[in-house]
C-alpha cells in the first residue's frame, strides 16, 4: 500500500510525527508475523522546503498525482482557531495542496486527514454529503464553514466512500492504526499494544463541551443556565432565562452548534455523568438523577452510545 502524507508549512508536529512512527513501527513489526511490511511511505508537498509548527524542516518529494498513490493523507495544521484557520486556509500553499488532492482522488487515490487536516480536506468538495469528524473543538466552527458535510465530533474515525477523517491531536495515531487494521487486524493489534493505545471509538470522553469555539451571546448564556439546570431542564425555561423565544433559541442553536437544543443538553449531560463517575463514588442511579434521567439504565445506554465505553471502563479510565 503506498501512502502519501501531505505536509504544509505550520503543521502539527506531533501529528506527522504519530502518523509516521505508527506506520513505520507496523512495517518494522510486521516480520514477526510472518508478513512482509505493507506500507511504502513517501512525505509529500507542493512546495520545495516545508517547516512544522516548531520550525523544523522536512525534507519532501514534489507531489504528482500520477504516482500511483493508494493513500493521500493530511496531518494537522498548526492553528487552533477559527481565525487562524481561516487565514491558513486562504494561504496560496494551501489552495494547491486542496488542488492536488482533488487531482489525487480524480487519479483514484483515498483521501484522509486528522484533526485541522479535516478542514483542508474538507475545503476540497470531497466531504461534501459525506460523514465526517473533527477535532471537537471546533466542531461548531466545522459545521458552519462546511454545513454539507454530515458532522459526528463524537466519533474518533470516521470513513464514507473514499475519505477518511480522525478527530482531535493524537487521533492521528488512531488514523494511522485504522489504516494499519485494513491491511491486517492482528497486525494493528500488536503495533496498538507496542504504542501503549487502546481501542477509543469516541472523542466524546475527552470533550469539554464549554471549550467549544463559539462566540454567539445567546448561545452562551444557554449554556450556562443549562449547565446549572439539568436536573430539571425545560426548553420554555431555558429560552425565557436566556431572553429570547423558544423558536429563536432552537434557531441560533443550530446555526451555531450544528444541533437542537435536545441533542446539545443530551451532550451537557453526558459529560457531566462522566465527570461525576471519574470523581465521585455514586451509583449510575444517583448520577442518573442529578444530570436530569430518571432511570440509571437510560444513562448507562446513552453513554456507550456516546463514548463506546461501559459504566465501568469510565470509572476506571481517568
């Protein structure tokens, strides 16, 4: 399998740097299982000389889209921000990385990318009416910019047709071991346990839904009164604390958040579970009721659901 990893000036160090180690340590261990290593691994560019984040530089090839690649794979861009990303996004760089990958998957090349990478790839059309993740962060930001893309945050691997997309920072590992798990379960399976990484379906275990980028006034306030009121949460309540009506109130939500008010405060409540379970020793029933359910089984669903974890590997996973 040959795999392009496309870098551009700014690029999340760590995140090229787990992709790299993760596929080369599958091509070093692949030996003791008798196979012979599956990945031929090239670090691409539209430009001649590229630096990271950090200021080191990486040697690259000249990209061409007629090499023959199975794989075309974008790790992060440095930025963090909306803002920032808006201007890495307009970069001249940047604008012939989203061309060569369009150039690439036109030639039949698969497209993947991790955390920031996903809005490059994203700004290629390809996404378009396809699932997708992000880094969760700035999933509300995502869903804006690209309102065609069907967005799960939640998710830490997501892959429709030809694209693949992993969320936050070190899901590029995960990214990598996806690839990895398509050439051989078993072979994943050791270069996962080489790595110390476990199995993590969900990015919902690691998001602090208050730390999402978002700066509507109304959406903030909704926030803070429902984090104050979920036991006993009430739309018609919410939308009168907040100063506006409960029609106006779903609106701004999903322009903002990319969801309704529901979905948004199931969200709030799952992660309040799941700091009360790593913090406290009350039972799923106690919990249950202080987030707003009646009944412990209907969190303990929601939350494999939502984290593809037990009630007990949350308690156990800090």
């Amino acid at each position: 399998m040959r795999i392009a990893i496309m870098v551009l000036d700014g690029m999340f160090d760590t995140g090229l740097s787990s992709v790299l180690d993760t596929l080369t340590m599958a091509n070093e261990l692949a030996p003791l299982q008798g196979k012979r290593p599956p990945f031929v691994i090239e670090v691409i560019s539209v430009r001649k000389r590229v630096r990271t984040a950090l200021g080191m530089e990486i040697p690259t090839v000249r990209f061409d889209a007629d090499q023959g690649f199975d794989w075309v794979l974008v790790p992060a861009l440095g930025s963090k921000t909306p803002e920032t990303l808006d201007a890495a996004l307009k970069r001249p760089d940047v604008r012939d990385a989203i061309a060569a990958l369009v150039k690439a998957s036109k030639r039949g090349a698969r497209l993947a990318a991790a955390c920031t990478g996903t809005y490059v790839l994203a700004a290629t059309g390809m996404l378009r009416g396809r699932a997708a993740t992000t880094t969760w962060w700035l999933s509300a930001d995502f869903r804006v910019r690209f309102p065609a893309v069907t967005l799960d945050e939640t998710r830490m691997v997501v892959e429709d047709g030809h694209c693949l997309t992993a969320g936050a920072a070190l899901a590029h590992v995960d990214l990598a071991l996806y690839l990895v798990r398509q050439h051989s379960p078993s072979l994943a399976h050791l270069v996962g346990r080489y790595l110390l990484v476990d199995d993590r379906p969900s990015q919902m275990s690691y998001a602090l839904l208050d730390h999402l980028s978002h700066s509507d006034p109304v959406v903030e306030r909704f926030e803070r009164w429902t984090r104050e009121n979920l036991r006993d949460f009430s739309m018609t309540e919410a939308a009168r604390a907040v100063g506006t009506t409960e029609r106006t109130l779903q609106r701004r939500l999903r322009k903002v958040l990319g969801r309704t008010p529901i979905a948004y405060v199931r969200d709030l409540r799952v992660e309040q579970a799941i700091h009360l379970l790593r913090t406290t020793d009350q039972s799923v029933d106690e919990i249950a009721e202080i987030v707003g359910y009646q009944e412990g089984v209907t969190l303990r669903t929601l939350l494999r659901d939502k984290t593809g974890r037990g009630v007990r590997e949350l308690r156990r996973w800090t």
